[in-house]
C-alpha cells in the first residue's frame, strides 16, 4: 500500500479489535480481533471488572503484529464507554477497570445512584463512571491520590509515556456529571458529593494528537459510539445509526445548541461543534442470545447435537413476519438506564400466538421497537439514510427487513465489519493533518 495508513484500535468488553486503514484509497488494508481475557472472577453477579494490564499487554501486542507488517502515520483508540479506572500520579493503574456493567452504584437503598440525584440533580446510572466513583468513595475503597480515567484514556496515556491522562469529551461526558456546553465537568457537583476535582484529568474536545508510540502519532482516545458513528456514517446531517451487538443504541447528529436529553435517549459530545442524541438498549442483541440459549438447551434436551440456532432461528422469524404472527416481546431483559430493576415481557398471547416463529419474529420485532421509541423522542428532522450496524443487524436480515419497515427507510450496511476501530482510525487521521475522510465510509453494494 502505498497511501498513508492509520490504525484503529477498539477496547470492547470481550474483543480487543484492530484496522489498518489506507486513508487515500479508503481500502481497510486489515483486521485483527483477540478475546479481552481481562475479566475479573467476582462472587458478586453485581460486580464487572477487568485487568488493566492484561488488556494493555493484548494492545501492544496487536499493534506490533500491525507495525511488523504495515508503516502506520497515526494510531487512534476507542472502546467501551463510561468504565473507570485509577492511575497514580506517576501513571501507573491502581485498580482494576470497573466496567459500564458494574453495579455497585445502584445497590442499597438509598443507591449511590439516587444520592447523586437527590444531592446534585444528575441523572447518572450505575455503570457510569462517576457514580461507580462515589459509590466507592462511600466505602473507603477509592484509592487516593489518584487520577480516574476510562480505560482508553489510559491506554493512549502509557502508549505516549505520559505522566497522567487527558480525556476527550467523548468519554469524560460518558462518566457523567459533565456539563456539555461549557465542555468540562461539573465541579459544584463533585464537591457537593465530597468528591475531589482534582481527580479528574483535562478534558479536550478536539482532533488531538497525545505523543507517539515508537514514532507513531498517538490521537486521544474517544468514546465506541462516537467512533462507531466516525467509521460507519457517510453523510451524518441526515443519517441515522443503529447499531446492535451485546447492547443496541441509536444516534443522531445534532448541532452544540440542540436540546440537552438526559435518561433513555441522552446528548453526547461529538466534536467541538457538534453532538449526537444517543438511546442505549442495555439488552440489545443479549436479547436474541437468550432466546438462542433457550433453543439451544432444548434441543440438547432432545439428545440433539450441540450447535449454534440462529439460522433456524431466522427462518422461524421469517415465517413468522410473512404470517404476522408476531408476539408483543418488550426486550428490556436487562432493565434500562432509567429503571435498571425494569425486565421484559411477552403480552397478548392468544390460543395460537405462542409459536417458535412467533417468539422469534416478537423478540427481533421488540429489538426494533425499543430503538425507535428512543428516536420518536429525538428531537430531529427528516433523516434519509438509516445505517446499521453490529453484528445483530449485520448477520440478521430479517431484523434488517424489521428496521426498514419500522423506520419507513432503505438499511445501508456498512462493507466493513469493524465500525468503531475503523472511526478511531479515522479521527487519528484527522487528528494527524488528513482532509475530508468520507471516501473511507463505504457500502455493500446491494445497497
């Protein structure tokens, strides 16, 4: 390859993923994924944590396989939101990552959770980092003096050798407690809850270049829905993004004067002029592997060989679309951010409604629902392009069929499978000098 090539790195829960991007050409020259061995073993099914370390050792790692092989001018990072860790004044991790599944911040009564909203007026839900914070500050447990950062924070920090973090807004608004339009954190909060600001580390919203890595531009890290947005959206004034993996959300662009929203459908910074209206399914496509599970353990259950179900899955949910014999299956199976205690439902079964193909089609259909109740309170105009992606959607035509019908346009997949390491090397591009990337955002050609 003979263009300039920006690597994308994406820190996800389970897979650490990586790209190699020819930003002249648009072609994605590569593509590496590992399993995040990081987890952490807990007797508490409240309790998600990863190994900081480990989940270094797995990036460094991909990015050597990348610069044996490839000259890269830029290195970008994202990966999953709102999780925290400490780092120590001379830059070293203290704790484990908490993750955006951590609980902790909404156990007891009253939650860590409620006392920020009762105190401050902040909606912030468990899993968020700064609610995970004071939670563990109510117990003694916040290791001190300290810095808190998200876990790409501190990956692009120990790649550069830097001293401490610098957070982008995209992940320092994901921790909550942030102010938006004034782009930094809001420090009366933090004091009224007897946290220290101090902790926080500087915050940008810019394009930024941090330091290098072996002689490689380092871009500060953002946030997987901002990335995923970056590497999947051509034309982002009128497009909507879903994009349905473990969890599902929705996102809309919007201008730095729009309407801040805060609950199911919040704002999220996206760059120094503008953001995006974001709805988060914490379910998402869990939704359709439960139901997967289920079938599986039958099946074992007849002395059947065990294998995955989803095709016959698809075709059960095909036939049902085409019989509309669709059960009214409401997806919240792992509660929302607005009741995390809130469970889903199948409603309205008759005599004849409780088939396999209408459980399928019900669940895909519900999948849909969930996400377009989120964009129905969107404030917004009419939008064109509805793109897809995560592999719910992308493996799944017939939830594709669901979407086009629900949302009344034509689903566009992108060609390529890695949305979010794909937009970290875009905005690393960017950040290190590139001109308009839109040419790197590409689609199957069907559509």
């Amino acid at each position: 390859m003979n263009g300039k090539l920006s690597a994308g790195l994406d820190i996800g829960t389970t897979t650490i993923s990586a790209v190699v991007l020819d930003t002249e050409t648009g072609e994605v020259c590569a593509v590496r994924n590992v399993p995040n061995d990081g987890e952490m073993v807990s007797a508490f099914s409240w309790e998600h944590r990863q190994d900081p370390e480990k989940i270094l050792s797995a990036v460094t790692g991909l990015l050597r396989e990348i610069t044996d092989t490839y000259r890269i001018s830029s290195i970008g990072i994202t990966g999953q939101m709102h999780g925290i860790l400490y780092v120590s004044p001379e830059g070293k991790a203290l704790s484990p990552l908490y993750t955006w599944q951590d609980g902790r911040a909404g156990l007891g009564t009253p939650s860590a959770c409620e006392m920020i909203r009762q105190k401050t007026g902040y909606r912030v839900p468990a899993g968020y980092g700064l609610a995970t914070h004071y939670a563990l500050s109510l117990l003694g447990e916040a290791p001190l003096p300290a810095y808190l950062c998200t876990i790409m924070d501190y990956t692009a920090m120990v790649l550069c050798g830097l001293p401490k973090p610098v957070i982008h807004t995209t992940n320092a608004a994901s921790l909550g407690l942030f102010r938006i339009g004034y782009g930094r954190f809001d420090e009366k909060a933090l004091t009224v809850l007897g946290l220290e600001p101090a902790m926080l580390p500087e915050v940008t919203d810019r394009y930024e270049i941090l330091g290098h890595w072996q002689g490689i531009p380092v871009s500060v890290g953002i946030g997987d829905n901002q990335a995923a947005f970056l590497g999947s959206v051509r034309e982002p004034e009128n497009t909507v993004l879903v994009n349905i993996g473990t969890g599902s959300q929705i996102s809309v662009l919007c201008g730095r004067n729009a309407e801040l929203m805060e609950g199911a459908v919040e704002t999220r910074p996206f760059d120094e002029h503008t953001c995006l209206l974001s709805g988060s399914g914490l379910c998402g496509g869990r939704a359709y592997a439960m139901l997967e599970r289920f079938f599986r353990g039958y099946a074992a259950a007849l002395g059947l060989p065990e294998r995955e179900q989803y095709e016959t899955m698809n075709a059960l949910a095909a036939k049902g679309l085409e019989e509309k014999n669709i059960l009214h299956v409401r997806t919240t199976f792992c509660g929302t951010r607005d009741d995390p205690d809130l469970r889903g439902e199948i409603t309205g079964i008759g005599e004849e409604d409780l088939t396999p193909e209408g459980l399928c089609s019900g669940v895909l259909t519900g999948m849909a629902a969930e996400l377009y109740g989120m964009y129905e309170t969107m404030p917004h105009g009419k939008a064109a392009f509805l793109t897809a992606s995560g592999n719910g959607v992308r493996k799944n035509p017939v939830l594709q069929k669901i979407l086009e019908e629900m949302f009344g346009m034509p689903v566009r997949i992108p060609v390529y499978t890695e949305e979010a390491a794909l937009g970290a090397a875009v905005f690393a591009a960017r950040a290190n000098g590139a001109a308009d990337l839109r040419h790197c955002i590409r689609y199957q050609t069907h559509q």
